[in-house]
C-alpha cells in the first residue's frame, strides 16, 4: 500500500506538472502568434469600403473545413453548407442524464485560431453532472453543444487574418434564411446556418429543453456567439467572454450600428432578438484594446434596447468597472505593443486565461433566464 501510494502521488505529480507544460506551451504558442503578428502585419481583409452592403461586409473567403478532436464528447457531421464545406460539432452530454429528461443546453463557440477542442481550456464541462440550469436544484446536468469553425479570412491583425474561426463580419443572420432585396439575394450566414443546423439536430432529438437553450462563447466565438443570440428568438441568453465588437472591430471597414427597428441604411444593421439578456465578461486589460472596443458594444446594444451585464475583471478575477487605458483606448480596439509592452503583454495573457471563477456566475446568470416566449 505504501509503494502504491507513493506511486500514485508521483504519477499524480507528473499529471499536473504535464498539465502546467501544456498550458504553458498553448500560453506561449498564442502570445507568439499575436507578438509575430503585430510586427509583420495590421492585417488582411477581404473587402474595401466600397464594398460594404446592407449586411456589412461580403461573406468571408472560406480556404477549407475543419473537422475537430471532440475529445471524450461525440463528434456530429459532416453536413454541407451552402459552400460546400463540411461541417461538425462537438456534443457533451452529462454522465447520468434520464434519457426520459429533456435538458438545458449550452451552445459554445470557440475562439478563432483553435477549434472545438479548446473548451477543455474552460470549465464549463467540470459543471456539467453537477449544476441545474433550472429553478429545481435536483435537476442537475446540461447538455453541451460545440460548433466548429472554418478556415476563413478574418478582419484580426496578422496570424489571426486568416484560420479557424467565424465570420461576424457578414451579419446576414435573418432566422428565415435568405433575404431576397431587390434583384439581389443575400445568402444567409454560413457560419449562423451551421449553427441552426447542429441546434435543430439535438432539439429533435427530444432531449433539449427549447426554454433553456443558451449561447457562450470566448474571444471570436463571443463575438459570434453575440451575433448570433442577437438574432434567434428561440436563444434564451448570452453569457460570453472577451468578444471583440462584432459590428466593427480591428480594420472592419463595414461596421454598422445595431438597431431594434428597421435600418435605415448601410450604416445600420437590424437585430431581431433586441430582448434577449446578456452577460459579458472581459478584463480589464485585454488584449488589442478589447475592453473600449467591448466598452463601447455595450453602448451600442444599450442604445438598441438590449440588456446587458458588463462585467469587467482585473488581472485577480475582481470585478472593477472602467477599463486599463495603457492597455488600449482605441474604440476599435488595436495594439500598442510598441508603445505599451508591458501592459499590452497583460493583455495578452488576460485573454488567454478563461475567467474559470466566474464560470458559476454564468451558469447562475443562465439558470435566471428561461425564455421569454412574450418578448
């Protein structure tokens, strides 16, 4: 007994100091890439400001599909989009679901850069056998439903101009689908398409319950994941962390204001879900001036109509309420690594650490938002 627990002890060892050199190598892997990228490049868009139409920018330039490490949840695909890519999803289920019980289900989107994998970098799984989403506290568990990006071009600063990610930047979201204006028809969303695609999948399957679905999300999927819940009324609420405006953020040159009625011209774009509740979670200082430019979504989305929790954390997880000016004051966010290294290295490593103690809070800020089938 005595040798095996001394064998347990070093093994377990050896597990977390494994653990602490995969994180430290993801950690220096992301800051590498945005300190690379800020050196060679301010980016590489796919459209001019003459292209801008009444979704904003052109649908992004799709390179290939990507299909994920679902790890020890179930991989769901391929389905074609309407470019023909493949498309898949991670789903997790709890260990002990009553297979006569439907449950709440969280739809998670991950950053852009890594794919579906990296929801092991949260902690919303680590919940998922032991916390009710609803008013009873015996009904515990979630299901958890992972979308998958795809190569596409990004308005993001080089190395993260082009990769696994989603296009916000193309805000055709209309539930209907495709909207015929004049003689042209906009395509809806890919990106939006595949989500209602992987969505509707689990909901018929019976196991979903339809007044608690929710959207999260972290850095490019937040800002997707916000779009999206922006526009589906059967999404109860958005709870998300670190998203870039995505209605114009870095070099967009297409960003439109969001507005509840009709818009009244490029410059504007409609949102059909205007009273659905929202949580944001961000720091302080983040990285590439994500606090103004998160700072001022909330503006933009309080002036719709929309409710939002802003919730803005220091370098502890405390919550403090004004940004980090030396780490960005730029309402379109942008870097200032040459001017500010080490605020702007703050940032960096801010955003790439999940704000794991405030996951509960989100969960709980969910479990207080079932649909609102009046709204």
């Amino acid at each position: 007994m005595l040798f095996g627990a001394i064998g347990y002890v070093k093994s377990e060892r050896v597990q977390n100091f494994q653990k602490r050199a995969r994180i430290a190598i993801w950690r220096a892997i992301f800051l590498a890439a945005i300190i690379v990228g800020v050196a060679c490049s301010a980016g590489d868009g796919n459209a001019t400001a003459n292209a801008c139409g009444p979704y904003g920018d052109p649908s992004a330039a799709v390179f290939s599909a990507a299909k994920p490490n679902c790890g020890k949840g179930k991989l769901l695909g391929p389905w074609k989009d309407a470019d023909g890519m493949d498309r898949y999803a991670c789903l997790y289920a709890p260990a002990r679901a009553a297979s006569n019980r439907k449950l709440p289900m969280i739809v998670y989107l991950h950053p852009s850069l890594f794919g579906a994998g990296w929801i092991t970098r949260t902690n919303i799984l680590d919940y998922q056998n032991s916390v009710s989403l609803s008013d009873d506290p015996q009904n515990a568990g979630y299901i958890v439903l992972e979308p998958q990006g795809r190569k596409t071009t990004h308005y993001y600063p080089f190395p993260d101009n082009k990769g696994i990610g989603w296009d916000n930047w193309y805000r055709q979201l209309n539930p209907a689908g495709d909207v015929k204006l004049g003689d042209t028809t906009w395509r809806e969303n890919a990106d939006a398409a595949a989500i209602d695609h992987f969505i509707a999948m689990q909901v018929a399957s019976g196991a979903v319950d339809t007044n608690r679905i929710y959207m999260s999300g972290w850095s490019n999927g937040a800002a997707m994941g916000y779009l999206y819940a922006l526009n589906r009324p059967a999404i109860a609420a958005v709870a998300v962390y670190s998203a870039p405006n995505p209605f114009g953020a870095f070099d967009d040159p297409c960003e439109q204001q969001p507005v509840a009625g009709e818009a009244t011209s490029n410059r504007q774009i409609r949102i059909v879900n205007p009273s659905i509740p929202t949580m944001h979670i961000h720091n302080r200082c983040d990285t590439a001036g994500i606090c103004p430019s998160s700072e001022q979504l909330t503006s933009e989305l309080l002036a719709a109509g929309v409710s939002v929790e802003d919730v803005i954390l220091d370098s502890h997880g405390n919550r403090v309420y004004t940004c980090n000016s030396s780490c960005g004051s730029n309402l379109k966010g942008g870097f200032a690594i040459l001017t500010n290294p080490i605020s702007s290295m703050v940032g960096m490593v801010n955003h790439a650490e999940w704000p794991k103690s405030w996951t509960l809070k989100m969960l709980d800020f969910f479990r207080q938002h079932p649909l609102n089938r009046s709204r």
